[in-house]
C-alpha cells in the first residue's frame, strides 16, 4: 500500500510535469504581451514561467523516489 507521503510526492511530481508541459505551450498560447495586458493574461504568464523550476522539482523528486 502507497503511504500518504509517498502519494504526496507522486502527486507532486504529476503537477511539475503538468507545468513543465504548460510551460512549454506559453509561447504558442501569447505571441507577446503588451504594457497595457489584463490581470488574467499576466497571472497565466507568471503561472506558465514556472516551468524551469518545474522541471527541477520533476527531476529531483524523480531520483528521491526511485532511489
């Protein structure tokens, strides 16, 4: 049986990897963004930039969890 904090790393490693993917679809989903972008679009954006620092996690957890 998975332990809860087995599940937690597991869930958390899903949402890096969901983020890394997102991540990676920024720069077809807004060309640019303007001085005048709405607050949704720059909430999105700084969302979507978190993908390098997804990526760590994604690696780090992987190689705890195997190991």
């Amino acid at each position: 049986m998975i332990s809860e904090r087995s599940l937690f790393l597991h869930l958390l490693r899903i949402l890096s990897a969901f983020i890394v993917v997102l991540g990676h679809t920024k720069e077809f989903l807004f060309v640019h963004m303007n001085e005048n972008a709405n607050l949704p679009e720059k909430i999105i954006r700084l969302f979507l930039s978190l993908g390098s620092a997804a990526v760590l996690v994604f690696f780090f957890l992987s190689g705890y969890v195997v190991s």
